[in-house]
C-alpha cells in the first residue's frame, strides 16, 4: 500500500500543470525607453521561462503584435491567448499599477487555464523598483483573498446553494475558486467562479478588488 501509495503521488506531481510551477522570484527590466512599460514587464517575465513554454510563446506573439493578442502601451496591458494540443485554451495577462510612493510599480501576472472543465486562475504579483529596475515576486498585495461566498448574490442565492458553496471542499470547491480578469481600463481588478455555471447565474456576482495606490481590497 505505502508504494502504491508513492507512485500516485509522484504520478500526481509529473500531471500537475506548468502553471502551478514555482514563479520567477525576480526578473531584471531592461526599459526600451526612458520609463519601462508593460512590453518591458512582459520581456522580463517571459524570457525567464524556458524555450518552448507557453510564455516564450506569449513573448514572441507580444514582440509581432500578433493577431491573437493584445499589446495596449497606452494602458499598461497585454494578452495572449492559444488553444492548447488538448483542446484547452491557455490565457496569460499582464498589467501594472504606478504606486503612490512613485518608486514603485505593481505587476500582476494573470495565467487562465480551463482544461479541467472550468477556468483556473493562477495570478501572481511583482513589485518593480524604479531605482534597481527589478522586479520581485511578493504575496498576494490583498486585504484578503476572495472566497466562494463573496461571489454568491446574497440576496439571490438559496439556502441550498449558499449551503453547498460554503461546505464544498477539495475538488467539489475547485469551481467555486476565484478566476480573476486584470483591467485594460481603470484600475480594479475582478473576479468570478472558475465555473460560471456552478451555480445559476442569477445567485452569482463579479466581485472587485479595489485599488488604493499600494494594494487591493475586496469589495
């Protein structure tokens, strides 16, 4: 049993997605310019990635302006999106915020994957020091992470369904989890249930971490 045991774990380690891999925990800048933009933040994380990686990919989409992407300088944002060998469609984004202190820049990593039946979202954060040109990899900059209540219409949803979204745990809750959507345009960010129809629509709402100038909080 303890081996059988052992190669399902190991089994289980080699089937976890390259997404839910360690992060860079910092990237060198190298600004094209006077200012660094988003093109910057971009290059600096996806040519930390190996040759072949979705992020290489995204890299050189990013560098062509390809048609499957977005490169908006204006607004600090990028996507790229591609459908996967197994059907599955991959999405990486990409934005920053200018914190008040002015030193600083916030850069937000947004990777979406819904091979598993629902959109999984894995999003990471970089502080960029204007000084060093650096960026490093840091927690979560939230007053507190969103969870599946937050995004049920309270006034809508059922005992029954508030319920089952409260107590739901392991694979049950993966649907529930946060997909989050950085901003093109202004400066919230988010979030909904990995799977839009987890619950019905009606009882569901889009939740919004609002921005304050150095972090996020939960609306």
């Amino acid at each position: 049993m303890k081996h059988l045991l052992k190669s399902l774990l190991v089994i289980a380690i080699c089937a976890m997605p390259v997404v839910a891999m360690a992060q860079p925990e910092s990237c060198s800048v190298k600004p094209a310019g006077a200012k660094a933009t988003i093109k910057d933040f971009a290059k600096a994380y996806c040519s930390q990635c190996d040759e072949g990686s979705f992020e290489r990919d995204a890299l050189a989409a990013f560098n062509k302006a390809s048609k499957d992407c977005v490169v908006d300088t204006k607004n600090g944002y990028v996507k790229y999106s591609a459908k996967q060998d197994d059907g599955s469609i991959e999405t990486l984004e990409m934005c920053f915020w200018n914190c008040t202190n002015k030193n600083e820049k916030l850069v937000a990593v947004n990777r979406v994957n819904n091979g598993l039946g629902f959109d999984e979202s894995f999003l990471n954060f970089y502080r960029y020091d204007v000084k060093t040109k650096e960026m490093k990899l840091i927690d979560l900059p939230f007053n507190r992470e969103p969870q599946p209540f937050d995004m049920l219409n309270k006034a809508k949803a059922s005992k029954k369904v508030t319920k089952m979204v409260k107590t739901a745990e392991n694979e049950d809750a993966n649907k529930y989890q946060p997909c989050y959507q950085l901003p093109r345009v202004g400066k919230d960010i988010t979030y909904r249930m990995a799977d839009p129809t987890a619950v019905p629509k009606a009882m569901q709402r889009i939740g919004t971490m609002k921005w304050n100038g150095a972090s996020f909080n939960i609306k």
